[in-house]
C-alpha cells in the first residue's frame, strides 16, 4: 500500500512508539503481524476510496508485547478529526451511536 508516493513512510508521521520494546523470546510476533498487515492494508485502501491521502493519515501494522496483531491509526490531527467527522456521519446515516 502506497498512496501518496514510495517515500509515504518517511514523511512526518512518526509511527514508531509504544510497540518498538525488546522481543520476548518464543513469541510468533511475524503472525500477529502479518494479520494485522491485512486489516491496515484494507483499511488504508477505504481511506484512499474515501479521498485521503496517505500521507496525511494511514492505518500501520504491529504488534503487541505477547505477538497478537494490532493496527494504529496515524495521522496528522486536523485530517484525523476529518476522518472522524465522516465516520460519524456514517454512523448517523445507519442509525448508530455517535
């Protein structure tokens, strides 16, 4: 997943945080991964259907400390706060909590 350019993981959002810990031994940290890789890969596909750059905000695999799969949002507040709007509005269209 690309998007904005081959240079969109070096462009400001900082990505690397709470997950960049020691590994512990005996762990399959490469499952979890990959599984969270698929769920941001489809998620950052939605995001540029829905006209966002991926630059400005992205959905990032990793992992946790005992190797199950996560996916963080990242992004820069002003285009967050926008994805949220549009969430919302969906959720009001279907009849869901805001």
């Amino acid at each position: 997943m690309t998007g904005a350019g081959e240079d969109w993981l070096s462009d400001g959002l900082d990505v690397v945080g709470a997950d960049s810990g020691l590994w512990v031994p005996g762990v399959d940290y490469v499952a979890g991964w990959r599984r969270a890789g698929e769920a941001a890969d489809r998620l950052n596909r939605a995001l540029l259907g829905a006209g966002f750059e991926l630059s400005e905000v992205r959905a990032v695999a990793s992992t946790n400390e005992c190797g199950r799969g996560v996916v963080r949002v990242a992004g820069w507040p002003d285009v967050v706060d926008r994805l949220a709007r549009c969430l919302e509005s969906v959720a009001d269209d279907e009849g869901g909590a805001s």
